[in-house]
C-alpha cells in the first residue's frame, strides 16, 4: 500500500494501517516505516499523523527530508501541517 501513494498525496498511519489489513494499527504501522533501510525507494515520506502533521519531532534529521520531499512533490506544508483534505489519499 505505501508504493502505491502517488506522488502529491499524503495518507495518515491510520489509513495506511486499515489499506493494509491491519485494522487499527498505525503504531504498528508507523514502527514498520521506522524500520525501513535508508536507502528506501518507498514513500515513506507520504505518510502524516491522523491531524496531517509531520509525526517526527522538529529538528529531527529525517523531519527535514521529509519536508523537502512534500514540498518538492508540491504539497503545501504549513506550521508542520498538511491539509489532508486537499492533499489526502485515498480520496
């Protein structure tokens, strides 16, 4: 489910949880995407907090690439926010 996030779209933890068959489970989740190699070609970078925030506290090295990279895809970022329901996947 997390390759197929296209490019401009984010999808909560929650979200990517249930697409997956998992149910409630976006800790599980978001400790699975913790765990990928660094060198990841996945999306990884797409997926927000339930509220749309940037889940990695600020300062964070990985926080920052992962602005870049929803910026760079043309996703507005505000005050570490994204509007999920402009920018949120699935529709």
């Amino acid at each position: 489910m997390l390759a197929a996030i296209p490019p401009g779209r984010v999808t909560s933890y929650g979200r990517l949880a249930r697409l997956a068959g998992m149910g409630r489970g976006a800790r599980l989740a978001g400790r699975w995407l913790s765990q990928l190699p660094a060198d990841t070609r996945l999306p990884w970078h797409r997926v927000l907090n339930s509220q749309g925030q940037l889940a990695l506290p600020d300062g964070h090295p990985a926080a920052e690439e992962q602005y870049q990279r929803l910026v760079a895809e043309g996703i507005i970022v505000t005050n570490r926010r994204v509007d999920m329901k402009r920018y949120g996947w699935p529709d």
